[in-house]
C-alpha cells in the first residue's frame, strides 16, 4: 500500500508540474478557441441545473473557468460555482474572466484529490474533462462525495475510447516517422482516456459511495475555424509537448505532415469532428 501511494504521489507532482508549466499556459493562450470548441459539451453540464434555483456547485478540473462561468450563470444570483485546478495560470485566468463576466464564481487552485472542502456543502459537481488525470481515482471521488451534501447531483464529461476519437490521435500518428520518440499512450494512467471504460467509471464511483450512477454515451460534434488547427495541433498533446523542444527544421516539417493528415476533417473553412465522450451521472446517496 506504501509503495502504491508512493507511485500516486510521483504521478501527482508530475501532473502538477505538467499543468502549471507550459501545458497549463498553453491551455491560457488557446481558452477562447477551446471553449467554443466544446461548447456541446458545457451544455449537457450547465443544464444539470434548473435555471434560477440558487446553490452551490463545484466544478472539478476547471482550467480556464469557462464551465464554471457558465454554471453560475445558470444558478442565477442566488447561486455560485466554485472551481478548482492544480493550474495556477489557468486558475488566475480564470479569476480574471469571473471578474470580467460579474459571474458568482470563485476559484481554488487546489488539487481536488487532496483537498480540504468544507464537508457536505455542495449541492452538485460538474467536470468537463477535468476527472481522467486523478492518481488515485478512489480517493478523489471520494474525497468529492464527503464535500457534497445528500442527494447532491454529480455529472462530469469524459472521452471513450481512443478508437472512437480518431481525431485526438491523428497528430501523433503522423509525426510519429518524424519524431520516433513520442511517448506510448497508456490508456490505464492518468490522461486524456483514463476513464474510457464505462465499467470501471462504475466500480470507481461505486466504491466511493455515490449511488445511481449512469453512464451514457454522448457524440458532440465539435467545429474549429480551419486556421486554429494548426495552433491546436502544435500545442496540445503529445506533439505539442514534443514540438517545444524541437529544432525549427524538424518542427516545420512535422507540421506540414500533420497538417496533411488532418484533411479528412477539413471543410472549407472549418475543422469538424465527433467527439465520442461518455456523460456520468450520480447522487450522493
């Protein structure tokens, strides 16, 4: 047991120095395109809630606060949504589009696994792809479930499997001849597909005592403007962490072969793709 909260922990400081060095500024920099993006998705969480009822919701893995925004927006002046990230750029940018926006959200840059909330005092939960990084899931969920109140709503958004988003692969299979050195996805680690398998989405949630739990699969179709790809591209993901430590040479040619790969998605303009995500309901029972 140790041993297995020794290795959770690396992964832990790994996921905090990941997300507060150039990937959490990358996601600053790209919050506007990624927002629009996924906007399909945000909708299926904000209206988790009737509109105008007031309450307190928490929204896991935050980053740049968009869904959270949105959730308070919803909530109405009664309400307020709480996010947290262990990104401290993307928290502070958060904080800033809060107060841009008059919205009755406020931030915690805090690791939701660990943290300290306040007991039973949450009425919902919400997470747009912010719940597959957790070291240990168990201890996150519930670590979550003993900050929300009885019968408290939780509903976050996660991604199927890597066969079904082709698009989210695309990249790293075409630079791959070019850059032999990307890392191996490992669907059971923390990441982008850690919580493909709706069974253990089950088991995990089970165990940390929520109850009913639903697992639904939901196809978004997502739309880019065509000159965002490649900025998408380069930043995030395997490619985009590989690029910033490569030579101008080898970073154009990678690019113009991922460009191309790209094609069967492009439509004039624009850029448009399925996203295959599971939707993941339960109550604190």
């Amino acid at each position: 047991m140790e041993s297995e909260r020794g290795a959770d922990d690396t992964v832990g400081r790994e996921q905090v120095a990941r997300w507060n060095g150039p990937a959490g500024n990358a996601w600053v920099e790209a919050q506007d395109m990624v927002d629009a993006l996924f906007a399909p998705l945000e909708r299926l969480l904000v209206e988790t809630f009737p509109a105008g009822q007031g309450g307190r919701v928490l929204d896991v893995g935050c980053g740049t606060g968009g869904t959270t925004v949105a959730v308070a927006r919803r909530l109405g002046p009664r309400g307020r949504c709480v996010g947290v990230d262990i990104s401290e750029p993307m928290v502070e940018a958060a904080r800033v589009r809060a107060e841009r926006e008059g919205a009755g959200a406020s931030f915690v840059r805090a690791d939701a696994q660990d943290h300290v909330f306040e007991p039973a005092s949450f009425d919902g939960a919400v997470s747009r792809f912010g719940v597959m990084f957790f070291p240990d899931p168990v201890r996150a969920f519930t670590n979550l479930r003993r900050a929300a109140k009885e019968n408290a709503v939780l509903r976050f958004v996660v991604w199927r499997g890597i066969a079904e988003n082709p698009f989210m692969t695309t990249a790293e299979r075409a630079a791959a001849p070019l850059m032999p050195d990307l890392p191996a996805r490992d669907p059971d680690a923390p990441g982008q597909f850690a919580l493909a398998d709706a069974g253990k989405v089950r088991r995990l949630l089970e165990e940390s005592g929520w109850a009913g739990v639903g697992v639904r699969a939901v196809d978004a179709e997502c739309v880019m403007p065509e000159k965002e790809l490649a900025p998408y591209f380069s930043r995030f993901g395997p490619v985009g962490i590989a690029l910033r430590e490569t030579d101008e040479t080898t970073r154009a040619r990678v690019v113009a072969s991922v460009r191309t790969a790209f094609d069967p998605f492009v439509h004039g303009t624009e850029v448009r793709f399925t996203a295959a995500c599971w939707q993941i309901d339960a109550h604190a029972g």
